[in-house]
C-alpha cells in the first residue's frame, strides 16, 4: 500500500529510527497488509476494528498461513499495527482509528536473570591477566560493566574524557544519543586505573597526525585571551606564541578584550564572557539556536550551515521530529556586526565576544508535514596569492596552496514531497553573501591535459566535482581532522586559473593547515581517494565514494568513472 510506504517514510526521516527497527516494522506490516489483502481489504479506510482483532488473533495462532507468534512478538506486531492507524488518522488518510481500542496481548512479567556473585568473581578473574593489556582492558570492561549497567554499545563508544573523577560518574550515550550520568564504583575505577596507567601506548602509541597553525591569529586570539585570564602577557612571551604575538595583543587591546598595565596585558575582567569560552575549533563562527516562539531552545546548529537548513520557511528536523521555520535573525543587528564590541568600523576582530543578544536565532514550530525543503548554495574561490606551486614534468597538471577567499551564498530551495522527495516548486531566496577568508589546496589541468585524460568536455564537470568530493573525504584520513572542517570547489574553467580546477579549503578562518597537510602529502591524499572511488561496488557513484552529504549543488552532476580517470590521471603528477 502507498500509505505503508510514507509511514515507513515517516519512521525513517521523522523518527529516526534505526535500519533494524524500521526493517521490523515494514516486516511486522506487511503480515498486516497481506492478512487485510485476504480479506478483501486493499485501503486503510475500509479497515474496521474487527479486522484489526481478527489479525491479532490469527498471528497468535498461525491461522494467516504464517508461523504462530508468542505474547511478546505478537504485542511488537500490535505496536507497529496501532501507530501505524494513529498516523493514518494524524494526516488526515482515514477518519478513525480502529486499532484505537485494541490490545496487544498480555506478555507475562518475569524477573530478569541475573549473574550470581560468585559467578561475577570467576568470570572477572578469569578476564585478568595482569601482565597483558588486553587483560587489564578485558577486566576494565566487564568491571565498568558490572558497575554501570551499561549496554556494550555504550561502553565501547566512552572516550576518556566520559569519565569524571571528581564526581566518580560516567556519561554514557544510549540509543538516539540519549545521555545519562551514572555512578562508577571504585572497583571499576581502580581497574580503569590499571589499564590506562599501565598501559597508555594502547591509546597514544599513535598520535593523530591532527595540525592547527598557530600563527594564524584567528587560532592565536583566543589562546591569547585564556592565557591573559591567568597570568599577564608580556613581550617576552613571543618565545612562546611567536613574532606575531605583539599584533595580535594589540588588536585584541583595541577590541577592548585585554587591558594594558605596568606588567602586561591582561584580560578584561569586566567582561561577561569566559575566555576559555571564545574558542572555537571549528571555526565556523559559532552556532545558531533553534528556539520556539516561547523562547525554549530545541537546539542549534553552525554559523555556517544555517543558512542552508533554518532560512525562513524552511522544513527543519531535529532528532526525528519536524519544523517549520519562521524566522532567523540577521548577521547585524543595531549597534554593527555580530561581536565588533568597540572596535572600530572596517576592523573586524579576532575574536567575537560573547554577548548577550549577539547570538542568532532561528525561530520554529513543531509541525507534522511530508513537505521537505532543500536548500542550493552557489560558492566562488578567489585566489589571494600562491603560497607554493609545482607543475609535473610534463607541463600538464600544477598543484598549488595558497590564501584564498571563499564566497557563499544560499540562492534557492526545492520544496519536495515525501515519499520519494517529489519535486513541487523552486522557490528564490535573498540570502546574504559570506566570505571567508582562508587557505586552499588546489590542482588545475593545463593545456592539452584534458586531450590526454580523455574525458571529453559534457563530461568534465561531472569529474572534477566527483573528484573534489572524494578529496574532501579523504583528507580527514590524512590530517586528522573533520569532514565539516573543509569545503571545496570544482569548475571546468576558473575565473582566476582560467583552466579546469579543483579546490579543497579550510573551513577555519585563515587556514587550519589541513589543506596545507594535504598539498604536503598530495601524492598519499590522491591515492587513498582514488582507492576509495575504485574499490566502492556501487555503478555510478553513491555517498560511500563520491557523493557528499554537504553538496550545494544536490551532488549534481558527478561522474564516477570520470572521477577514477582524472585521480588517476592527477596521482600520476603529484609532487
């Protein structure tokens, strides 16, 4: 049935449910629909409660030609039954509900199983091997296990950092990402001790290649702040913070977030804000909250990607559940830019202080809709200078890193149905243009390359953009870093090169030096993309290889088999 599918749509979009319950569900109702087919019943409107209780019965004793259920299988297949008729009748399919007054099944109470004590001793001295690091991790485990309760999807998923000494609790994240702090034994604590004390090259025996460039003085300002808060800067200090540290203390003095005394510069103590709290290492200028007309904060989003997801009537979900979109507030408010403080107009600071009112908010309401929107950015690169350069032997390819400034803008939405996102209209928005100012990595085909590569020009497109996507996706591998900390950029011919172009910034302003990392080791990042593409079974491209969640462009167009020749073309000529 057509409304089976948008109720499993429902699920899986507005729910959030996982692959395995949603493959419960559809097999659970499709026993359903099958007994109402028997029937003569091929519309959930036509459904009466009878109907609904005949299959109750029939699924107990096996009278539909399938296997007969227990209580608790039975009750699972009710549950699935019933929310799928309250559906129904929240969207306006049917006008009644007639599983409303039927009961699952009665499943009989047991008390749960439960280990003996002494049956817990044997099986965590049997695990302790003091001697080996596996057997300090096993017995760590089973004894946080033991002490906690916790699901072994939770256990395994804890960093460090999960575990709170002070308040002997651990945050443990269940399904959905639910997080709840539970107490931590000293038992469990004390075997923590042992392995990790013991044993720490299991956790740092390989240390992430992850990088940040400290002269860059959006990186610096901050750091800077935090250190003021603690003990006063001087001169001197250039020895730790380098040359450009006395720069940067005086752009951050004359954003009125340090004060110069005798013995240094400290930080403003009359300020509202934390120091440690102007961090940011993403870089992408801070979040945006999502709030209802009350003013409760349903949750926030990045700087960067709100724009595209929380623009005036867009259709926004959070944590399985809908909403519409009624307003977002401006970059600039009355008093200037977000975060100029007192600095002076046409010098944007280093740091945007944390004010109250300079926050954005994107204003929302709950609805229940198969409307979805979907939002295109148009991004440009402008090349700022060339940092370093090498062109392969044969003239036909040149790699370069440099400061670029990268310019986005949200120019329209798709507003799509479910299921099967149909397409109703396209609908232009005036959003405003956002410039970043960073450093990019960037290859470019010279003349006669695309005669030897082979892939004639209404492909090419379609190529480099595969390409740039693959890219993106690999570099995290090569520089430790995130996915949502790079962007990128392909054109079959750019304004700046004039030739074909693939670009991958930084997504932190002034450079993270991920790019940078990449361009230092392009012939390691080329290949591993290359591999990625290659070696994926799928025929014409999918998000394991060459599509990306964050595409502007609706991952439009992209060559597979184009994007495979052109890294291999490209890893042929890496410096």
């Amino acid at each position: 049935m057509r409304a089976l599918r948008g109720y499993l749509a429902h699920l899986r979009v507005e729910r959030g449910l996982s692959p395995n319950t949603l493959a419960a569900y559809e097999r659970d109702l499709s026993r359903y629909t099958d007994f109402l087919s028997l029937r003569g019943i091929d519309e959930p409107d036509a459904v009466r409660e009878e109907d609904v209780s005949a299959f109750v019965e029939a699924i107990r004793a096996g009278d539909d030609g399938a296997r007969p259920l227990a209580a608790s299988s039975a009750s699972r297949t009710v549950t699935a039954v019933r929310g799928w008729h309250r559906f129904l009748l929240a969207e306006g399919s049917t006008a009644v509900d007639p599983a409303a007054a039927v009961r699952p099944p009665q499943v009989g109470r047991r008390l749960p199983k439960a280990l003996t004590v002494e049956e817990v001793r044997r099986l965590l001295e049997a695990s302790a091997d003091p001697d080996s690091p596996a057997g300090l991790r096993d017995r760590a485990l089973l004894e946080l296990l033991y002490a906690t309760g916790a699901r072994i999807s939770e256990a395994v998923g804890l960093a460090v950092d999960d575990l709170d000494r002070d308040s002997h609790c651990v945050r443990l994240f269940g399904k959905g990402r639910k997080e709840r702090i539970v107490p931590v034994g000293r038992c469990a604590r004390d075997a923590l001790d042992a392995y990790l004390v013991r044993h720490p090259e299991d956790i740092l025996a390989e240390v992430e290649a992850a990088v940040i460039d400290p002269a860059n003085p959006w990186v610096l300002a901050p750091h800077l702040c935090a250190a003021a808060a603690e003990a006063p800067l001087t001169e001197a200090d250039s020895t730790y913070f380098g040359p450009g540290l006395a720069d940067v203390v005086g752009a951050l003095e004359r954003d009125g977030l340090l004060r110069r005394r005798p013995a240094g510069w400290f930080w403003d103590a009359t300020r509202p804000e934390r120091p440690s709290d102007l961090t940011d290492l993403r870089g992408g200028g801070g979040d945006v909250q999502i709030v209802d007309p009350a003013g409760v904060v349903i949750g926030t989003i990045d700087e960067a990607s709100a724009d595209a997801h929380v623009f005036p009537d867009a259709v926004y979900v959070h944590q399985g559940r809908t909403y519409h979109v009624l307003s977002l507030s401006s970059v600039t408010g009355a008093a200037g830019p977000v975060g100029w403080g007192r600095a002076p107009v046409g010098a944007p600071p280093l740091v945007a202080p944390l004010r109250p009112g300079d926050q954005r908010v994107a204003v929302v309401e709950e609805v229940r809709t198969p409307l979805r929107t979907r939002a295109s950015t148009h991004t440009s690169v402008a090349i700022r200078g060339v940092e370093a350069s090498w062109t392969s032997p044969d003239g036909l390819l040149t790699w370069c890193f440099g400061p670029t400034d990268v310019s986005t803008r949200v120019t329209d939405y798709d507003l799509l149905r479910l299921p099967g996102l149909e397409f109703i209209r396209n609908t232009e928005l005036a959003m405003p243009t956002r410039t970043l100012p960073t450093r990019s990595a960037w290859f470019q085909l010279e003349r006669g390359a695309e005669a030897v590569l082979g892939i004639g020009a209404a492909d090419l497109p379609g190529a480099l953009h595969a390409a740039e996507h693959a890219m993106i996706a690999i570099l995290p591998l090569i520089a430790t870093c995130d996915r949502w900390d790079l962007g990128g950029l392909s054109t079959q011919s750019h304004d700046d090169t004039g030739r074909p172009t693939v670009f991958v910034h930084d997504a932190f302003r002034g450079g993270a030096g991920h790019t940078r990392s990449g361009y230092a080791r392009a012939a390691q990042w080329i290949g591993a993309a290359l591999e990625a593409v290659r070696e994926c079974p799928c025929e014409d491209g999918c998000p394991r290889c060459v599509q990306s969640p964050k595409c502007g462009n609706g991952n439009e167009p992209l060559s597979k088999a184009g994007a495979v020749a052109l890294l291999g073309f490209v890893l042929e000529r890496c410096p």
